[in-house]
C-alpha cells in the first residue's frame, strides 16, 4: 500500500498541495482526478521522491521513500522523456541496463501488443505511438506499483483504447495502480478508487462501485456535485 | 469452445455497479440462448478482457453469479452456466417481470384504462412481429 499521509507541498508562498491524505492499495486502480493545476503531477512527483515535501509522510508499504523505491514504484510520466534521436531498440537496451527489474520478455510482448517498430526514432513517433512506448516503459519494470500521469491526455481513440485494455488485462493485474486523469468519461468503468483533488485537497475518495450501488451515481455525478468552476 | 462473442462487451452505463450489469448481461444471454445451460464460462481474466472491465470487477460478478447460482464450479474444472432448471426458469421470469414493471411504470403516467393497453399490446406485438419476418425474409 502506498500511504500519502497529510502531504503538504509549498513553492513559495503558494500551497499547492494542503493536508493530503489517501491510499493505493495494491491489486487496485486508483484514479486521481482533478481539473488542471489541481496538484496531481505534483503528487506524483511527490510519491516519487522527485520533489520534496514540506510537511506529512509518504510510506510505500510501511517505509518512507528511500532510493529503493525505483524497485517498487515505475513512473510514467506525462510525455516521454528519452532523447529524440535515440531509436525504440535503444531505449528498451537503455532500460534493460539501467534497471535490475526490467522484465525482457514483457517489453517484447508489449511491443507487438502496440505495433511499435524497434528502429523508429523517438523524434518520428507519432503522439499516440510516443505515449505507448512510454506506457511501454513503465510497464515492463517488475513493480508492484504503477503511477501514469494522463496516460489518455492528447491521443487518437483508436490508442486510447488500446492502452485502456492494459487495465483490463494481466500486465497490471496484482499491482497497485495510481493514474491521473482529467477526462474521467471513457475510464469510469475500469477504476477502483476516485480521489478527487481540487485546489491541492482531496475533497472526496471513494470506490466507484460502491457509489454506484448505495448512491446510484457515476464518478461524473460525484465531481458535478463537488466542483464549483 | 465458448465463443468469443458470446461474451462480447455490453454498453456499460455509469449510474449501475459494472458487476451487476456484467450479471445482467449473462442472465440476459441465458434468457435468449445465445448462453447455454452447461456451457463453460471464461476465466475471470478472459472476461476482463472480453468485457473490456476490471479484473476485479469481473472476480466480483463471478462472486455474485455463483451466489445466485448462476454459474457453478466444480473442483479445479472452469466454471459452467448453471443446468438447474429451476434457476434457468427463475432467470427469464426475472428479466420478463423487470421489462413489464419498467412498461407499466411509463404507460401508467399517461392513464390507460388496462382493457386498452392490453389490445393495444396485441396488435401492436403482431404488427411488430410480421415486420421483423418481413425484415429478415
């Protein structure tokens, strides 16, 4: 389980996270869903010890973030962040030696799952190949928890469907995910856990199924009531 | 061999829990017979996938189906669409009852004398039905 436990993150003057609090269980999506500048990235930073905290604790089972976490915890950030002239082949050979975790066959599996050709440059991907190599490189470390940052944001439907059937499937299944989104509609139905953030403070968390049974509403009905734009 | 598209993705709406409409959709499969009775069920994974959900969802349908009795599984075997006669006839008395109380709850609003709505049923049933042969033919 990953515990965020009253994170408060400061630049300057301006509070951009207050007090936050919630939990990623393993085996479980977890959705953090918040309009833009709400504070996700900057808790997905957080949770990755990119960027300290001023105040409260993040334990990833139990132990606060320490330079072991890399095994545990894969990132995804949101645009890719290998160097333009460097080919697929070379990133995956990149990530194979950078990381004791990398799991070889899952990467060549992902490969074809996506239809990405091993010599193409980063610089000629296209947005949607560009955002499935770098699920791809997330996905293939050996973690027990995953953080993507608007993996959907920006990309045809045909790709976003493809990368929402990695949810679906057993490439995520048993590990914690923890997502970002701020267009909840297509995934609704595919995530656990909504932590709505607004203004850097979780204003609600809930599991979406039980919403749905004991309130009969849809993630969308719980963020018109909370959010006053 | 199940066949894929029998287990092919319904329209999830957002307001119902995905694993009761998952359930739902297999009841509505046995009603109509493209599910039948004894015919193996996919894996919890195979499902997720199939269905496009959450493999947790797709366990807690599982769940919920072989509480109802829907499904049944023996041992380390896949699991199977119930034989139970009983429960199978249970089934489409349920989703006839539902489609008649969603019916009566809109005509209701309008105030037909029942005498009415029954004749108005008939025919419009059998002029329904010869256009649907006169589709098909």
């Amino acid at each position: 389980m990953i515990e965020i436990d009253r994170v408060t993150k400061k630049f300057g003057r301006k509070t951009v996270l207050k007090d936050v609090t919630f939990t990623v269980e393993k085996g479980r999506i977890t959705c953090l869903i918040g309009l833009n500048g709400a504070g996700k990235s900057t808790l997905l930073k957080a949770i990755m010890g990119l960027m300290p905290v001023s105040r409260g604790q993040i334990r990833i089972d139990g132990q606060p973030v320490s330079e072991h976490l890399y095994e545990k915890v894969a990132f995804v950030p949101d645009t890719l962040t290998m160097p333009p002239f460097m080919t697929v082949e070379n990133c995956l050979r990149f990530m194979r030696d950078f990381y004791d975790n990398w799991n070889e066959e899952r990467a060549a599996y992902l490969l074809s799952f996506f239809k990405l050709q091993p010599a193409d440059r980063i610089s000629s991907l296209s947005k949607g190949n560009a955002a499935k190599l770098n699920l791809l490189l997330g996905l293939a470390l050996d973690t027990d928890y995953l953080l993507m940052d608007e993996p959907f944001s920006g990309i045809d439907m045909f790709s976003r469907e493809q990368i929402a059937s990695v949810f679906t499937s057993e490439l995520i299944e048993d590990r914690g995910v923890l997502l970002t989104t701020h267009e909840i509609d297509e995934i609704e139905h595919l995530i656990d856990k909504a932590v709505l953030l607004d203004q850097g403070r979780v204003i609600r968390e809930f599991w979406c199924e039980e919403i749905r049974e004991k309130e009969g509403k849809s993630v969308m009905d719980v963020m018109r009531e909370v959010y006053h734009p | 061999m199940t066949e894929r598209d029998d287990f092919a993705a319904p329209a999830f709406n957002h307001r119902d829990p995905v694993y009761l409409q998952v359930v739902r959709h297999f009841k509505i499969g046995i009603a109509t017979g493209r599910l039948s009775a004894g015919q193996t069920v996919p894996s919890r994974r195979e499902l997720a996938a199939m269905m496009k959900i959450n493999p947790n969802t797709a366990q807690r349908a599982y769940r919920e189906m072989e509480d109802q009795g829907l499904i049944v599984t023996e041992g380390n075997a896949p699991s199977r669409i119930t034989t139970d006669e009983k429960v199978l006839g249970a089934i489409r008395e349920e989703l006839i009852t539902e489609a008649i109380d969603n019916f009566i709850d809109s005509v209701r609003q309008i105030g037909v004398p029942i005498n009415e709505l029954l004749e108005k049923i008939r025919s419009r049933y059998e002029s329904k039905t010869a256009e649907d042969k006169g589709a098909s033919s």
